[in-house]
C-alpha cells in the first residue's frame, strides 16, 4: 500500500512537471514560430537574417511610412542585407487587396513616397555598393556615374555588419540616399526614380522574397 501511494505521488508530480514545462514553453516561444514572427510591438522580421523592421518609420526627406513588406538580397547562398520597403497611406491604399507580383507592380506606379530601409547583414564595400545601384536599364550612364560617386564619397570605406542604408523616393522623379542615418544627397532623375523601384520590385528584383512578401498581412 505505501508503495502504491509512492507511485501515484509520483505519478502526479510528474505529470505536473511537464504541464508546468510546456506552459513555461509557450510563454517562451520555444518550440513554435513564435521566434520568427513579428514581435508583440508590430516589428516585421526577416525570417532569413532575423532582422527586425518597426512598422513605421521616420525617414530623412519624406517622413514616417509604414512598411509593407521585408525580404532578403542574397548573392548566391550568402545572405547580404535586409530589406524593408515602406510606403504612405496612399501607396498602402494603392496595393490594398493584392500581394507578390501584383502588389509589387501597382507600388512601382503608386503616387506617393515610398522608401527602402536596408540593415547589412555581412560587410559591403562602397564600391559594390555603388555599382549594384547603378546596374540599371534605361538611365543615362552620366546620371549613372554621378549616383555612385554620390555613394561612395559619402559611404567611404564599406557598410559593416548591422548599419543601415535607406534609398527614399520623394515627388515623382527624385531619389535620396543615406548611410548610417546621414544623408548623402539626393538626384532628380525620372529614370532613376523608376530604374531603382524596379531594381527591387520590378521583375528582375534582387530580391525575390521582398517582392513576394509585398502586401502580404502578418
């Protein structure tokens, strides 16, 4: 009889114990995509580097914008930054009901400031920099020229691990571009305007899941 009691004290004090642990689990996110989701707080993460992007957010030249989809540039298997893409209420309003291909395509030709937030997730030189934002159709090579120069000459050196770059659209036909939260300037050209929105929404994207993760609600 003693033994038999031992047992079900037992018994119940385990089973105690691994009710308390699943709970303390679920508390933690462990074990479910808790981890990987936006936080409590609305942060949007980049499920492939993990970087966080706030729902909003205060940019140089055209203000707060809210962001409307995040995803990765990789080259090859080598994950090189993050990316947030943000827009106002009448950009937002302008991809309502769509997302992918066709939310990406109707933010290309929305009207309204739109904005590009990207946090580095290895170490980039000024130079890279410059030419993968200049390896655009359509634009003169002397506007070309003097978008990278303005790159390099205010990036100096590389981008490291963890700061951020930002390309705003202001108006419809100028671009801004900042490092580490300094501006760097700013060019008023059609064609770069929209060359560089197709740089990451258009078909030939560099990156594929940004494009995809456009107006998608999580």
């Amino acid at each position: 009889m003693v033994t038999k009691s031992i047992s079900g004290t037992f018994a119940i004090l385990l089973a105690a114990a691994v009710a308390f642990s699943a709970y303390y689990m679920a508390l933690s996110g462990f074990g479910s995509s808790a981890s990987v989701s936006p936080s409590l707080e609305g942060m949007r993460v980049d499920q492939t580097t993990g970087f966080e992007f706030p729902p909003s957010h205060k940019f140089s030249k055209v203000g707060n914008l809210s962001v409307l989809g995040v995803g990765t540039r990789k080259k090859a298997i080598i994950n090189v930054y993050s990316v947030g893409f943000y827009g106002n209420k009448q950009v937002a309003k302008a991809i309502e009901g769509k997302s992918g291909a066709a939310a990406s395509k109707a933010m290309i030709s929305a009207k309204g400031p739109r904005a590009a937030l990207l946090t580095f997730a290895m170490g980039v030189g000024a130079e890279k920099m410059a030419e993968a934002l200049t390896n655009i159709e359509g634009v003169k090579q002397s506007t070309k020229d003097a978008f990278g120069s303005m790159i390099m000459d205010g990036v100096g050196g590389k981008l490291k691990k963890g700061e951020h770059f930002t390309l705003e659209w202001k108006g419809s036909d100028t671009v801004v571009a900042s490092a580490r939260g300094k501006v760097l300037g700013e060019m008023k050209d059609k064609d770069l305007f929209v060359g560089l929105l197709n740089v990451y929404l258009g078909p030939k994207t560099v990156s594929p899941s940004l494009r995809a993760n456009i107006g998608v609600v999580e």
